[in-house]
C-alpha cells in the first residue's frame, strides 16, 4: 500500500523530510478496524514528532487524523463492521494514518458525520477530542455551568473546536484571543461571545471581563502563568495541552489555581478503563454536526496523500499562521 512517513528528523524543507513509501498492509486485532483512510489532517503533534523524534533510519509513519471506510473488523470487534464511514484519531503509540490503509482500535473512532465529506471530518477528531477532554474531563462543565471561558488561539484547531463546543452543550461565556483580522473573525464566527489580541493579555481581557474569568484554556503557556494568575478568579482553572520547559505554577496558589494537563492520547496510550469514553463523545459530536450545531474546522485541502502534499501541510501548520486545519485527501 501507498503510505508517507519519515527516516529522521529533517527540516521539512528538505525533500527528505517526508518520503513516498510502499508498506504491507496491516492485520487488524481482535478489536482493530482495518480502516481504508480516504482522508488525513496535519496537527502540531505531527509536527512535533517529526521533528523530535528520530526512528534511526526506519520509515515512520506520521498522521493521527483520519475518515475513511472500514474494510476488516477484528474478530471480538462489536462496534462497527465493512462499509461503515468512520473518523479518529488513532493512537501516539502505533503507525500513524498517512497511509492507504490503517488498523485503529474501535474504541477510538466513530462514525462519520452524514453531512461532512471525508475531507471535511478528517479535521475534526484530534481537536474534538482535546476541547471535548478539556471542557467536560478536566473543567468538569455540563449543561448548567456558567461563568466566563478564556480561550487562548481561539482561530487554531483545538481552540476553535472548544469554542464551538462550549457554546452548544454549556453555559459559559466565552472569550477568546485572536490577532489578526481574519483570524478575529473566525473565532466569531465559531462562536465566541468576545475576541480580544492576546498581546497586552490582562488589559485586553479585563476590558471585556472586569471581574476576570473562571476557565482558561491554554495551547501556549510558556511564560503566560503570570498573566493567567492575574485575570483568573479564585478557584479558577487552566488547562493546558502544551509542554514548555520550566513552567512555573507558583504564581497560581495565592488564588488555588487549579492546574490541568491534557492529552487526548492518554487513553489509547494506557488503554484506560474508560477508553470507550472517546467512541462515545465522537458519536456524540456527529450528531451535533448533522445537526448543524458544530461545523467542520478545514480551512485548506490539498491532495492527494503523498509526501509532496504532506510536507506542505506541515510547512502550513509550522508557520504558526493556521486558521482552522489543514486536510490531504486522496490517494
């Protein structure tokens, strides 16, 4: 089969950076979907891995996103059979889905959203499933909470997904930052109540927000702890899903700040009793989407999955200039 994936670590402007592979396609377990993958997304992870994570000269393949077909179902497999349309994540610890074929475990994925295109689903599932972990995993809200939601990069992939999430299934009011023009607007149109520049954070949030807010959610969080520590209200709560070195939380205990992490890929990597719990919010959000109460986030497709097409996405999401997400579809 056709796949894409890297030997070690190069900047993606070498053409080395990502390579044309032909693998074996692989035999599900007794719980694996054989999923043939119709479409992937880019996110920081893929990024992030290929940078820093050298295979020693071994083909690795990248990709965590995908929406494809199902061809083979595992034998104890109960969710799913041949033909369903589904979308996932997959999981940090097995190949990647930039690749024709890909074996996901069920408790993972769900079905495809009716009303999307393969391209348009394959953008949503890692970021649903960091908004959906942060929101109601760590932040603990439901249909009753209120208070007030700081949602930093609100125009990125995550960001966008817990704008739109927190808009249709709580309470809350939510700001979110966004600089640029453009960016500001995408950020409204997923939902937020307030945008403001994350430059000069404090006054620009205490313009809209007086009294502070009770949530942050936080993608880049290196050298921000003061500044959170300062518009949060006592007993606020951050969650964070970056890893910047030396992070300093002491500036939170005089308001007992709580602080979060969050890994979407925590489950699969552990396989958690509750793993089954991402089957369910993907399902859940697919039936917000044909509702029309969640929208896609792709903002820019590219095609087909080769590692031409790849190496762009990754220069896009590098850039730091991402409104929504990135999609390769095709093979």
């Amino acid at each position: 089969m056709p796949a894409v994936g890297y030997r070690k670590p190069l900047p993606i402007s070498d053409p080395a950076s990502l390579e044309d592979l032909e693998l074996p396609i692989p035999a599900p377990g007794p719980r694996d979907l054989l999923v043939r993958v119709e479409a992937v997304s880019v996110n920081p992870v893929d990024t992030k891995v290929r940078a820093g994570n050298d295979p020693g000269g071994r083909p690795k393949v990248l990709g965590w996103d995908a929406a494809g077909v199902v061809v083979e179902v595992g034998g104890d497999v109960t969710l799913f059979q041949p033909g369903d349309e589904v979308y996932y994540a997959g999981s940090i610890a097995r190949s990647g889905t930039d690749a024709r074929f890909h074996t996901v475990d069920e408790r993972i994925v769900g079905h495809k959203p009716g009303s999307l295109s393969f391209a348009d689903a394959a953008a949503l599932p890692l970021t649903t499933i960091t908004a959906w972990e942060t929101l109601f995993d760590r932040f603990r809200l439901d249909a009753g909470s209120t208070g007030t939601l700081l949602v930093m990069a609100g125009a990125g992939g995550v960001g966008s997904m817990v704008i739109q999430l927190a808009r249709a299934l709580t309470g809350v009011t939510v700001i979110a930052t966004a600089s640029r023009p453009e960016s500001q607007q995408w950020a409204r149109d997923m939902g937020a109540h307030e945008v403001v520049d994350h430059h000069d954070l404090v006054r620009n949030v205490r313009a809209v927000a007086p009294g502070g807010v009770d949530y942050i959610f936080s993608p880049i969080t290196g050298g921000a702890i003061e500044a959170y520590a300062e518009i949060l209200r006592p007993g606020g709560q951050i969650t964070a899903i970056d890893e910047p070195e030396g992070l300093e939380l002491l500036p939170l205990k005089e308001k007992s700040i709580t602080f979060h992490w969050e890994l979407m890929f925590t489950r699969s990597l552990f396989e958690t009793d509750d793993m089954i719990a991402q089957h369910d919010l993907l399902e859940r959000v697919r039936d917000l989407v044909d509702e029309g109460k969640v929208r896609t986030t792709a903002t820019t497709t590219l095609g087909p999955v080769d590692a031409a097409s790849l190496r762009r996405a990754h220069e896009m999401v590098e850039s730091g200039r991402m409104i929504g997400k990135v999609v390769v579809a095709g093979f």
